[in-house]
C-alpha cells in the first residue's frame, strides 16, 4: 500500500480520529499540570547533558555496568544486530525447555523483531502488558510507545478478548476486560519458565536496571520465573543513580502526564528465585547495538540517543493526531520513530514517512531529553531527498523559477495577468479568490486560495513609501513569497504605520524566496542557491535597529537555517548572524517602539499562534493584543498547534493538511470571534481558505493589517 | 514532633492520595492494633519483629502487609528493598497491599535516597521497588482502571513515633 493510501485508510477510521484527538487535548492538559512548580527547560537540559556522550563514554558507562553485573553472577551478552538478540534470548529459553516467556513492555524488542523471530523457532512469548497483550491477540503492532492499542475502542478489545476466551465479553466493562487479562496472565508469570523485560534505565555505578511501569506486570515477570533476561540498548546507560532519578523525574510526566508511573523497579544481578534449582535467579542483559554505536559518533545523528522512549513527541505532533503511530512512524513511533526508522533500519525504508513531518516543530520544544527532533528530520529528508531524489516537478520549480528571483517575478506577473478569467470575489469578505484551481480536485481541494496580486509587494512599496527625511530609527524588512505575490498589503500596512511613527522601512531590492521551502522539499543545493542570493541582496545590519519579518516561517529560516548553509563562508556566515540577531517578527518591534494602541470597534477577537513564531522566533502576539484588546479578546484552544499549512504539504499531505485545518476551524468557531488575528500570511491563508471554503463567516487577518484597520495609537 | 516533621507528612499524604493510596499516620501502638485487625496472610516487619517465609502462589493473598525502606514526600511513593523473594511477590500478587514507613525515614525528593540506592545495589544482587499507589493501566481507551497485575489497593501506614 502507499504511503498515501495508508493516510486515506488512516484519515477515514472514524474511531482512531477520536482516540488521537481526545488524547491529545487531555494529554496537553495533564502535562502541563503535572509539570507545574517545575522549570521544564532546566529538567530538560538536565536529561540532555547526562545523555550527551561519545562513543568511548558509552562504552566506558557499558564496561562499568558489565562489571558489576558479572560480579553478581549475571551473564552480559553484546549482540551485534537484531538477529543475534533474538537467537541468544532463544538459547537461553531452550536452554531451560522453556516454551514460555513471559515479556514486559519493550521498544527494543519492536525494534528487533523479537516475537516474530521467537514464534518462527516454535517458541512463545507471552506479552504481559495490557495494550500489547491486547495487540498480540489481535495479531497487531503497537500505534504509539507508551499506549500501544490508542487506536483500539473497548468493543473491539471486547471482542478480541470473546474470540480468545470463548466467553462473553461486555464490551461496556473495562474493568472486567482489565480482570480478564489479570487472570489469564496471572498463570502465565507461573507458567513460564523465563521473563523478560526491558530497561527504561542502565546504571552503570552498580550495574542496575531501571524499569518504569504503571501494571505491576515488569515486577511480575522479573519476580517470578527463575530466569530473567533484559533487553536493553546501549543509549540508556547512565553513570549513577543521581542521573537515573534526573530521568525518573521526566519520563512519566512527559509519557502520561503522570507525576510518577506506579511502579519504578530497580533489579541488579541475581536475586534469590526458589523455582531455579540453584535458588538463585539466572540474569542475563543483552545489550543491543543493531546500528546504534555507529550513531554515536555522528556529530548530528547521535542526538537521537538521547530518547527516553515517552512517545511525548508523537503526543503533541498535529500530523501524527491524523493519521496514528501505524502510519507516522515504523516499529518506532512519532517523530522519533520517523528518526530511528532512518537510522535503525535504513533510509530507503523512511523516505516516505519523513516526508509525513509538517515542520511545526511542537515535538522539539516538548522533548524531555532536549533533541531538535524536527531539526533532525529536515536534515534527513535532505539526504533521502539528495539520495532518492525529490518530485521531479518540485525540483524543476525551484531550480528554474523560485531560485531565480527574475523569473519568479516574471511568472507571477504572467500569472496574475492571465488568472483574472478564473478568479471570483468571495462572497461575504469580497476577497478576490481563484475560481478553480486546475489539477486540483477532489482531497486537494478543501479551502480556497486567494488570487495573485496584480502588482508585487516590492513595485507597489516603492511606488507608495517614500523615504522619510529625518527617520528616528531604520528597518530593514523582507517581505517573502506570501507577501510579494500574493498579499502586498500585509507588508505595505506595516510599512505605513512605521513610517507615520518615523520609522525608515527599506526593502531588499529583489525579492528572493527564503529557502525553507526547498529545505522542507529535501532539495538543499537550490535552498543553498536561494539563502546566499537573499543574503546579496540584504543591506549591511549596522546601519539598521531591526531586521522584520511578517512571515515567521521566512524569520525562521533567516535566523536558523541560514546559518546552516553557509557554514562553509565565513563572509556569509558573519553577515547571517548579524542578521539573526536583530531580525523579530513585525509585533515585537511595534512592541519595543512602545506604542499604546486602542481598539476602534467593538468586534471580538481571537489568535492564532503560528508555529514559528513561539519556536523559531521566540515570539507571540498574544499578550499586545490581550493588553489592547481586554474583554474583546476571545482566547483559541491550542492556539499554539499548527494550522496545517506547511507550505506545500498541504498539497502533498492534503488529507492530513485538512484534517489539521478543520480542528482549527472547530476550535476557532468555539471562541465565536468576529475576527481570527495570526502574524503569519500563511496562516492566513490556510485559515482564511478553510472558513471562506465551509462558508464560516469571520474576518481573518494578519496583525499588520488589523493594526492599521482596527486600532489606533492613542496620542501620548 | 517537629513542625517539619508534619509538613512532610502532609506533603506525602497529599502526593500519596493523588496516586489513589490511602494514608493512617498512627503511633506504635496503634500499628500493633492494626495488625490484630486485620488478617494479614503475609508480614514483613522490622517494627513488629515479624519476618515470614512462605511464597505465595498465583492464587495470590488478600491482605499483606510489609515495612517498607522509605517514602518520597514528592510522589507519593514507598520504597521497598525486595531482593528477598517472598517479601517481593507478597507485593506482587497481595489484593490489598499495606505498607508501614517510619516517619524518620520520608524524604523529599527521589534525590534524597540515591545513596540509599547505591548501598543496596552494592552486593551480589538487589531489587528495590518504588511502589506509588495501586497497580493501574489506562490501556483501553485510556480508561484509569485500578488492580491490572498488581494489587487494587493500597494502605500506607506511616508511624508517627518512629
């Protein structure tokens, strides 16, 4: 099946959409709870720091761990790949004729396949965690890290249980479907004759492991039977158990919202077990690499072992509440899981998924461990992009018209001349819309695009803002693609209010695309070819106070990626720092200008967050307009999550890009706004699209433009 | 007892009850009228000098009851050293699991006992258990249910002179 047959499947189960969006709204609301008194960004960098190592401390941390393990009697086995995991796991079962194994939560044991490889020697393991036991009957995979069978509704568990039990199941009864799974594995812990769990934590001090559970069901399987074997990678060593509590303290905060998970089991060595003959338990760690220490000394991949494995970054991932952990992501899940997927199991296999990663970045301020998970997955569709190649029809676009700013302006010149027999005015906002777009029906079409203005924003700002003679202070603003062609006013809105307040705006003298859509595309030579061209045509920054954006994303990509791609030119390097330093978006100027602003009229209003404002421009304009506005403002659910534009994700990933939109939509009509203010004119137009599309009658409008129309500087 | 002395306890009861444990805070005295109460099938107790030696099968036990190491104001958690086998699976499989904790020995935070930790794990073997509330899954449809694996509830007695 296609990727994008798996997303339709995905996107039409009435019941998964469900589960995932419940969970998500709870999920944000339990966190941010249970992580009150606490400072996030210093728990955070505390986990980062103690998992920030090479290769030589991981094996310095594995040594230590092997020693004292053995010390106490236990064997440590180092298997090279997945296979060699699971035959030595298959050895020691057949070593003590144990057809059983009784088997605790494990990501690695997903990871290498385990249950596959056993039941193909004729052995069983027996999962004794409730989702997963729930999806070994049903014959499934895990959907998400922490809550495997999110995607299951309790009369399709009930049924399950019915078939496997031969009894009536009442599907309304949870709890008795939880007593069911209590007794028929309750005689599998007697039954079997080997348990195995994973280990959340390593700790190398005393050759420890560490296993954070919520059923009791590790404690069980390492209690029990007289043999228990762990299965662990390398990454979830620690030195001491100072660094393991720093761990204990985020991951179930982070995974569940929970303070602390029920259980946090700490076993070393071997323990007295009266079902083994010699009385004492048989242990055994399998440490498995399968790829992972080569990681280790990649200066940007080995980020990726830093995770704890609490499934947070698929909890908050808008893309990921579409479409569920089966699609969006492989036997790792979320944005972790398109990760890991590239590196564990090759890139060939995750080509398709990262392309699903719509760049809002929410997973990578919500990591406990602090690991730029979206930063990771740009840079690895570049190389799936640079290896595989990426659509025939993007790449020609931003080789031959976006990279090339002449014939860019040329085109949407042409453009905007010939599209006048195909636009309409809008109805009830009289916005100049395109009537049709051809090519573009059925999933693609869900909103409505606004039509190319006639003139560019660089033509019609120099025909309009003069000069000022003596100008108290001077900006230089980028307009970006949004704004070039396509919504002049929001910058000329800015550029007037500015100058009436003495303030010199200037202009690049061509405008270039900023990049970020090639980099998203996985095409960096023409994102290279685009940024140093941009770059040429800014102005020296010490002759400026500020670098404005209207457009965050285009903000982002100045501050952040532009110093990516030029790493290797010192001269372009300097100047792109320069600029990141005095770039903010639009409302962060007005605000250090200290303007006191009043609404006009009486219609309420709501915001819109956009994703790279708070996380690439460490900026929202919530609080000016809640100060202005007062009772006027109406506060937007999750104003903070992605709206679903991404650019040209939403044609790539239509499906998913409306389904983002429409719980925008949902949420913005629940406010009962007049007016939806966002500072980003892609937000503007994805939102602005989905209303005037469903027929939802609200104004939507970006800040510059609602400044100029809707406010008024109160004289001082 | 002192003023921070209570307002541990406090602070432990609080986190405790979050996780849906019950919180007695007795005196010794009352600890020994506790344990003729009730009808404890399995005891592990420094404090009552009670150390027993059966194991409990899959059947399980009703009541349980079991002196734990230490208890951590923050989670509300009590903190078992169980390398002992029977001690482990009494906790395991008991319907209702009781626990004594001096008040001397709550702490703060799981920062507070990593020494503690260290100590325990030193030797040839060692489980420590961090117990906080009864055994919980939310797996189907992320209803919070109580009694998965482990025991549906769970007492902690904290002795108030000790």
């Amino acid at each position: 099946m296609s990727i994008h047959d798996k997303i339709r499947t995905k996107i039409e189960d009435d019941v998964l959409y469900k589960n995932l969006k419940n969970f998500a709204s709870s999920y944000k609301q339990s966190k941010a709870n249970v992580y009150k008194g606490h400072d996030f960004e210093t728990l955070r960098k505390r986990v980062y720091d103690l998992k920030d190592r090479d290769i030589n401390k991981v094996m310095e941390q594995f040594h230590r761990f092997k020693d004292n393990a053995e010390k106490s009697g236990a064997t440590v086995y180092q298997a090279r790949t997945g296979e060699d995991a699971c035959n030595y796991i298959a050895e020691v079962m057949k070593k003590h004729n144990s057809k059983y194994m009784v088997k605790s939560k494990s990501m690695t044991s997903e990871e290498i396949q385990l249950n596959h490889r056993l039941e193909a020697k004729g052995l069983s393991p027996i999962e004794t965690d409730l989702g997963e036991w729930i999806l070994q009957i049903g014959d499934e995979h895990p959907s998400h890290m922490v809550m495997p069978a999110i995607h299951k509704t309790r009369q399709q568990v009930a049924k399950l249980f019915s078939d496997y039990t031969g009894k009536t199941v009442d599907p309304d009864d949870i709890k008795g479907m939880v007593e069911i799974a209590r007794q028929y594995l309750r005689d599998d812990y007697f039954k079997a004759g080997v348990g195995m769990t994973g280990a959340n934590i390593a700790v190398a001090e005393t050759g420890t492991i560490g296993l954070v559970t919520n059923e009791g069901n590790a404690r069980l399987s390492s209690t029990v039977p007289p043999v228990h074997i762990v299965l662990v990678g390398y990454e979830k060593l620690c030195d001491n158990f100072s660094e393991a509590m720093d761990i204990v303290k985020v991951l179930p905060k982070s995974a569940t919202g929970q303070n602390i998970t029920s259980y946090v089991t700490w076993i070393k060595g071997q323990n007295p077990s009266h079902k083994n003959e010699t009385g004492v338990k048989e242990t055994h760690y399998v440490f498995v690499d399968n790829g992972r220490l080569a990681f280790f000394e990649h200066p940007e991949f080995k980020e990726a072992l830093k995770c704890i494995r609490c499934g947070s970054c698929a909890n908050i991932c808008p893309a990921y509440e579409m479409v569920g952990g089966h699609v969006y992501g492989d036997r790792y899940i979320g944005s972790i899981g398109l990760i890991l997927t590239a590196l564990y199991q090759g890139d060939a296999d995750a080509q398709d998924i990262l392309k699903m990663c719509i760049g809002c970045r929410a997973c990578s301020f919500n990591c406990p461990s602090g690991i730029d998970l979206q930063k990771m997955i740009s840079n690895l569709k570049m190389v799936v992009g640079q290896k595989y190649g990426i659509n025939s029809v993007k790449k020609q676009v931003f080789n031959k018209v976006i990279a090339k700013p002449d014939r860019m302006k040329s085109l949407m010149g042409l453009g905007s001349t010939f599209q006048f027999p195909m636009t309409k005015t809008n109805k009830f906002n009289k916005e100049k819309i395109i009537a049709s777009v051809p090519m573009l029906s059925g999933e693609k079409d869900f909103r409505h695009f606004p039509a190319l203005s006639k003139k560019s924003f660089t033509k019609m700002f120099n025909n309009q803002i003069r000069p000022l003679a003596n100008p108290k202070k001077k900006v230089f603003f980028y307009p970006g693609c949004a704004v070039e062609y396509m919504y002049p006013e929001i910058g000329l809105a800015m550029a007037r209010l500015l100058h009436k307040h003495g303030v010199q705006v200037d202009i690049p003298s061509r405008s270039v695309c900023c990049g970020l859509p090639a980099i998203a595309a996985g095409d960096p030579e023409n994102a290279r070819t685009m940024i140093h061209k941009n770059l040429d045509e800014m102005k020296s920054p010490a002759d400026y106070d500020a670098f404005l954006v209207v457009c965050p994303t285009c903000g982002g990509a100045i501050k952040h990626e532009f110093l990516d791609f030029t790493r290797e030119d010192p001269d372009r390097y300097k100047l792109s720092k320069q600029i990141g330093e005095k770039l903010m978006p639009m409302g962060q100027f007005l605000e250090q200008l200290n303007l006191k602003f009043r609404v006009k009229g009486g219609r309420s209003v709501t915001y819109h967050t956009p994703c790279h404002n708070t996380r690439s421009m460490d900026y929202s304009a919530e609080d000016l307009l809640k100060n202005v506005l007062g009772e006027q403002f109406k506060p937007l659910t999750d104003s903070n999550v992605c709206c679903g534009f991404g650019g040209t994700y939403s044609l790539d990933f239509a499906p998913i890009s409306n389904g983002i939109l429409n719980k925008k939509i949902e949420h913005i009509e629940d406010t009962q706004a007049d007016i939806v203010i966002t500072d980003c004119p892609g937000c503007v137009m994805q939102i602005n699209g989905g209303l005037m599309y469903k027929g939802v009658e609200k104004k939507v409008m970006h800040l510059s433009s609602f400044i100029e129309n809707e406010l008024e500087v109160v004289p001082s | 007892m002192t003023s921070k002395g209570n307002s541990i306890i406090d602070r432990f009861t609080q986190s405790a009850i979050a996780v849906t444990a019950a919180v007695k805070v007795i005196n010794k005295e009352q600890l020994l009228s506790e344990k003729e109460e009730h009808n404890f099938k399995f005891i592990s107790s420094e404090i009552l000098q009670q150390f027993d030696q059966h194991y409990i099968g899959k059947e399980g036990v009703d009541e349980a009851l079991v002196e734990v190491n230490h208890a951590i104001a923050e989670t509300g958690t009590v903190v078992l050293e169980c390398s002992n086998e029977q001690v482990r699976t009494a906790t395991c499989v008991a319907e209702h699991l009781y626990v004594i904790v001096k008040a001397s020995s709550l702490v703060e935070c799981s920062h507070d006992i990593v020494d503690f930790m260290a100590e325990n794990t030193q030797n040839q073997g060692g489980y420590i258990a961090f117990i906080s509330g009864p055994s919980r899954t939310a797996d189907i449809e992320r209803v919070l249910t109580v009694g998965a694996h482990g025991p549906r509830e769970l007492t902690i007695f904290i002795v108030s002179d000790l």
